[in-house]
C-alpha cells in the first residue's frame, strides 16, 4: 500500500488486534479498532476497560487490523511500536508507528499472476 493507501484504509476504522507480551512472555491480543492515524500516531479502542488498562504504563506493542470484503481483496496492515493508554471515557490506546508493514491480496495476485505469464 502506499501512503496514500495507507491513511485511507486506516480511515475506514478497520478493526483487528492490539498485541503485546505478558509477563510471562506470551502473547496477548486484544480485539481493537483503528480510530484515527495522525502522522506516526495511530489510536486504537481496545474492547474493554479492563485491558486497557494494561496500557496505563507505555508497553511494546502491534496493532494488527484488516478488511476483507471478499477473499481476493483481502488488506491490512501491522504497526509496531509504544503503546500508552489515552485518558478519556473510552478503552483507547496510542500507538507510536516505529515500524509498519502492510499486505494485499489482491495486489499479490496480480503479481502472481504476472509471474506465471511470464516465460522463463
């Protein structure tokens, strides 16, 4: 996805997982929806109070969201980074993006696609 892309999607509120370790070192996902993406600052509300609450000191975390209207337009995108609760009346979490990756079906299939068009 391009940047363009990017913020579009993210627009859209897709919802997905915010992900960090326990203490014991295992994974813990968390259902979340995007709210907004303003510059390297993506907002999350996260499900429940409760969990958010987690995020009261700044925590490693990744925010994992898609869409998928249908299975060949499957989109989505992965953003690393802190994570600290926003104080107000809904579970929300903000997280600075230091790394982000994003994937697309559909642009994987055309690309597919190509190559096996492609003599060799």
């Amino acid at each position: 996805m391009s940047e363009a892309e990017l913020v579009a999607f993210l627009a859209a509120q897709p919802s997905g997982a915010i992900c960090v370790s326990g203490d014991d070192g295992r994974l813990l996902a968390m259902p979340a929806r995007i709210l907004n993406k303003d510059g390297d600052i993506v907002t999350a509300e996260v499900a429940d109070a409760e969990l958010a609450s987690a995020f009261d000191d700044e925590l490693s975390a990744c925010v994992v969201a898609d869409s998928f209207e249908t299975y060949e337009a499957i989109r989505g995108v992965i953003a690393q980074g802190p994570a600290v609760r926003v104080a107000g009346q809904r579970p929300v979490v903000a997280l600075t993006v230091a790394r982000v990756a994003t994937f697309s079906f559909a642009t994987d299939r055309r690309r597919s696609r190509s190559a096996q068009a492609e003599p060799d």
